[in-house]
C-alpha cells in the first residue's frame, strides 16, 4: 500500500502541480516528501492525492495539494524562515511548512484538532513546529514579527493583528470575502511599518475563517443561524405531488418552461428508472406542445447518431440498444431509452415536412476515434484526395487508439509533440469547403464538421486531463454547449431544444462549489446565452436503488442508494412525506419555500461509479438548490434502470469527475 501511495504522490506532483504551474523546486520537493496519507481519516487513504479538499473533524477540511502547494509558493520561504500558521488542521500544511522553514508556529481553535496534529506531527518527525490551541485571526504575538502567515480559513477582511506581527519585507497570504462562501486569495507584502503591497491570486473557497477579527468572536458565541422555520411544510405546500409517474399532471411544468429556447432536464444518477421515465415523459410532451425538434444527450456523437438514423430517418437497422457498446452501456443502452425511442420514431413517422422531426444528437467527445474514421469516410465519399490527407494526419492519434489517456500522458511527459495541429488542420480544411461540401448534402457535412469538431477538442481534453480536474471538466462542458449551440443554428431560426445528462452538468456551477474551484458547466453556459430562455430542471431521491459500478470499467450492479444525509436538500423533500412532486422555483407561488431553501445545504451526486461506503465524501457537494436549478424533481424511492443485453466494446475512457458523471 505504502509504495501505491508513494506513486499516486508522485502522480499528483507531476499532474496537479508541475503541470498548473507550480515551480518552486522547493515546493514541489515539500509535497513530493510529506506523506498526505498520515494526515486523512482513515476512511478516506484511497482518496489522499485526489484534486481535492478531503473533509477531517469538527466539519473541516484538508485543502487541496494544489491550493497548499500554490500558497507555499506564494509564501517564498527560505530554510530559516519563521512562519505563522492558521488554521492547523489535520497539520498537512503544518508539515510541509516545516519542511521549508525553519520555525513554524501554527492555530487551532478546536482543541481537538490542535491536540491530534501535534501528536500527528510529532510521531511523523516534523520537529520544528509548535501547536496551540486559540482564535488564529488573532494570530500569535509572542513569537512575531514573521517572516510569513498563511491563513487556511477565509475572512471578511485582513486582521490587523495579523498584519501587525508580519516582518517587515513579510508575506501574508489569506483567503478574504464579502461571504463565506467565496473568497479571493491574496497576497499581502509588507513593504514599510504603515506600508502594505496587496496582490490578487484569483478565486478559492476556504471553510470560514471564526475568531474575534474574522466571522464572530469564539469567546462570546452567537446562536448559529436556525434553519428556516418550518422549511419542510414551506416545500410542502409549494410543492405539486403526484403518486403515479405516468399519470402525472405535467401541464403547469410545460407551461412554465415551454417558452425556452433549451430545456434542461437533470438526473442525480446515471441508473435511477424514473429519471429517465420522466424526462421522456416531459420531452414528449414537449415536443407535441412546445415544437422541440432537438433532443441532445450526454452521449457520444456517432453513438446518438444511430439512434437519430433510426428515429428520424426510418432506418430499421441498427436498432436503439445497438448502439451503446462500451462502458457504461447501461446509461444509455437500457429499456427506458429503447422505449424513447420507439415512440420518437413513431412521431416522427407522423411528420411529413422533414424539418419538423424531432433528431436525437449526443453532445459528448469521448468517441475520438469513432469520429475521425466518420470524418474519413465521408471525404473519402466527397473528397479523395482530402480524405487521404486526413488519413495521413489523423496517423498522428493512431499509436494510442487502445487508450486515448495514455496520449495526453505521452505529450505531458516530453515524449510526444502531440497532435493540435493535425486535428485542427482537419476541422479547418472542412470550414473552407463548407459551401461545397454542405452543397451536396448538408446534413451530412454537419455530421462531419461535428465529428472533426469532436475529434480536435477530444485530443484537447485527453492533454488537459494532466493538468487537473479543472481543465479538462470545463472543456468538455465548453464542447457540450457548442455543440448545442450548432445544433439550433443547424436547426433553423426557433428552434429549440431539450437536453438529458447529469445535474452535476445542467444545474448552474456558479450556485456550488464547483464554481468556487473555477469550474464551469452547461447549464451556466446555457443561462449566460439565453438568460431566462434557459430553464432548468434538476432531479432528486432519498433511497431505493440504482445502477452503477464500485469502479471504472467494472460491473454494472445494481446497488441500494443510501437514505439521504440530514443536512442534505434530498433530506428536506423527504420530510415532506411527499412520494413525488413537482417543485418550481423561479415562480412568484414558490418564493417563501425559494427563500427557506436558499442557504447552502448538501446534494447529492451519483454518476456511473457509487461508493456508498464513502458516500458523504465520494458523491455530496454544496449548492444552493434555488440558484442552481428553475424547477426540482423529487421522487422518494427509485430503482434502477433496466439495462439492454449489449455487450462492452469499443475505446478505454478516462473517469470523470465526479465518480463518473
């Protein structure tokens, strides 16, 4: 295990640190050294070089290599460097302080935390660091002035006290903002007594930095803030139950979200039943009421494509479940989809004007090899000499066709120069022959041009998943929005569109956590350009069971979804006692529940992969509910989807985050 870990260290100073930037020698010798492992619950060993905070007693959390790695640097420390600490932790920081200073002096206002790390720190070695229990936003005067602070928790504005006991020449970096729930990292240099050089180090999220200069005074407590009274009855009555899915009265749903121009409908799981039942039910209903004439889908292009042949082209071969044939097939090759589509095929059939059916399209790039041979194909129909041009420069990618990740670590490492010029040519090779190509047929050539689109930001992608979780998640984000947005255009003037993938995907990134780490989503993309012709639609469940795999590229079980997490906004809908309900919450009816629901709570997010053992860590997130969706669908219990009998096939993928959604 020891020696696993020493690797997944080292990965992660390669992949999270070098790769973003870190350079300081220094640093990077201090996290390849200091064991991160030692310094996170028990439970959660598997999870120590993850890109990401990792939580630890008394509701606080271990930062992220990154953010410790990225305020060290900040720090410019030297080996007899005295440093003040804030906010001690498990004592992660602490260590790898003590590994580029000479003195360190850390605090820790609970006494539980502060009396674990130093044992920690002591049985580790790290003997220059010294721990006490007290309010840190008043930092430590006996042993000022520092040479350096660094504050791990985020305030609404700089302690005087701090500023006060750094040296003169001294940095002090800390997290500061308007709330406590986003901050901007800055640097402060102390130039002269009364003289102060402040710097801005971009966006982070810290837990609340609590003391007589910060968020309260621990010495006289103020009551925390109640819970909204009577929250639950608030959502109750706000709410529009139903017991049966398919009898369920949808007509004030599409009333209020006909009028878009992209309806997005969520899922908190890639395997529940009644999420798919239900959107397929709203889309329906969507498309006979409202004209929507795209369906676009967290899926691959040619995958969805063959599904678009059969339900808007009549093709009777292949069938919807023989499309899916790679892991996980179950998220889209199972009954509730085939049925779908079905039923999309056949008011299709209905429509004679062709521009009026309504096309299945994916909006995913994880099929880069599947899509450049589609590119080929259809030059080599169009254009000969260009297909036999793109063949040669699509050569580039072969050597990696078993494992698209393994290219992005090959040019990450210097071994490969890579192969953007390439796919770019390629894709602007197409865009100077639109007018011809699209002249012979331009369904087709939107096919291409969508496939070499693909291809290009796929070879993207595979190079920024070495760069963080960060990158390469906005990427595929950006990918999914222009890829939307070309179906509308292709689509014609009033178009409009639904759109099926995770809530991690539709609801808006600014209302969680995930904006505060500098990830965006479609769903923010999709409000930032059409504003409140974008509505959104999450989905919610307290427990049944669900469909997914323990890891990547394993089995697909069919697994029970833990009851949900008391302070969890899945626990609030199920105190309602509610089975199913409707919730909206951009209309003036729901504002006291919009209101009551408003603060930050917990959410759940299931994708492919559930590790219910580490379910608060693997799979719960901050959000506000009411700025992240227009409407919330709940149903209390779920169960799994039903899986088609397809077998696995086809190209490696990379897992997402988070666990695979």
């Amino acid at each position: 295990m020891s020696r696993h870990l020493a690797l997944l260290r080292e990965e992660m100073v390669t992949r999270q640190l070098e790769a973003r930037g870190i350079n300081d020698q220094r640093v990077l010798a201090a996290m390849r050294g200091v064991p991160r492992e030692e310094f996170v619950p028990h439970e959660l060993v598997e999870f120590a070089y993850q890109d990401s905070p990792l939580p630890i007693d008394e509701q606080q959390t271990i930062s992220q290599p990154y953010i410790v790695a990225w305020m060290m640097q900040a720090l410019e420390l030297g080996p007899r460097s005295r440093v003040l600490e804030v906010g001690t932790g498990s004592g992660y920081a602490a260590a790898v302080l003590a590994v580029l200073a000479g003195e360190v002096y850390t605090v820790e206002r609970h006494q539980s935390l502060a009396l674990a790390a130093e044992g920690r720190l002591r049985r580790l070695g790290y003997r220059n660091v010294q721990v006490r229990t007290g309010d840190g936003s008043l930092g430590w005067p006996e042993h000022a002035p520092y040479d350096a602070i660094v504050v791990a928790a985020g305030g609404p504005d700089i302690p005087a006290a701090l500023k006060q006991q750094l040296a003169i020449g001294g940095r002090l970096v800390i997290p500061i903002g308007a709330t406590q729930r986003e901050q901007t990292l800055l640097r402060l240099r102390r130039t002269a007594q009364n003289d102060f050089l402040r710097e801005d180090l971009g966006s982070v999220r810290f837990v609340p930095l609590i003391g007589a200069e910060g968020w309260g005074d621990p010495a006289r407590p103020k009551p925390a803030p109640a819970r909204p009274a009577g929250v639950t009855d608030l959502v109750a009555r706000a709410a529009e139950p139903f017991t049966d899915l398919n009898s369920a009265n949808l007509d004030r749903l599409i009333e209020r979200a006909g009028h878009a121009t992209v309806i997005l409908l969520g899922e908190a799981t890639h395997g529940t039943a009644e999420f798919y039942r239900m959107r397929a039910r709203i889309t329906q209903q969507l498309i006979q009421r409202a004209g929507v004439t795209i369906v676009a889908v967290e899926a691959d292009w040619p995958d969805a494509r063959r599904i678009d042949r059969y339900v808007r082209d009549g093709v009777p071969d292949p069938h919807a479940e023989e499309a899916f044939t790679r892991f996980p097939t179950w998220m889209w090759a199972n009954r509730q989809v085939l049925d779908f589509a079905d039923w999309l095929r056949s008011w299709n059939a209905g429509q004679p004007d062709l521009e009026r059916r309504t096309g299945f399209y994916g909006l995913d790039l994880y099929s880069l090899y599947t899509s450049l041979r589609s590119v080929v194909a259809y030059l080599g129909e169009v254009d000969p000499e260009a297909a036999a041009a793109a063949r040669a420069r699509y050569g580039c990618l072969s050597p990696w066709e078993g494992s698209p990740a393994a290219y992005g670590a090959a040019v990450l490492r210097g071994d490969f120069e890579g192969c953007e010029h390439q796919t770019l040519t390629i894709l602007d090779d197409l865009l100077r022959r639109r007018l011809d190509y699209a002249s012979r047929d331009g369904e087709r050539f939107f096919e291409a041009e969508r496939n070499a689109q693909l291809v290009a930001n796929a070879e993207r992608y595979y190079r920024a998943m070495y760069y963080g979780s960060r990158e390469s998640w906005n990427l595929r984000d950006r990918h999914m929005f222009d890829t939307l947005a070309a179906l509308l255009e292709h689509r014609g003037p009033g178009a409009r569109a639904v759109v099926w993938a995770h809530n991690s995907h539709l609801g808006d990134a600014r209302a969680t956590e995930m904006g505060a780490r500098g990830e965006l989503n479609l769903g923010e993309l999709c409000r930032t350009r059409f504003g409140e012709d974008a509505y959104l639609v999450g989905f919610g469940t307290d427990h049944g069971t669900v469909a997914a795999a323990h890891d990547w590229d394993g089995a697909m079980e069919v697994m029970q979804v833990r009851p949900s997490h008391p302070k969890s906004y899945e626990r609030v809908c199920h105190d309602t006692a509610l089975p199913a309900f409707l919730l909206p919450l951009r209309t003036a009816p729901s504002r006291a529940a919009r209101e009551a629901l408003m603060s930050e709570r917990l959410e759940r997010a299931i994708g492919v992969i559930y590790r219910p053992r580490t379910e608060v860590q693997s799979h719960y997130f901050y959000a506000s509910l009411p700025q992240q969706f227009d409407e919330w669908i709940w149903f209390d219990e779920t169960r799994a989807v039903d899986p088609l009998p397809v077998p696995a096939a086809g190209e490696g993928l990379p897992e997402t985050w988070p666990f695979g959604v």
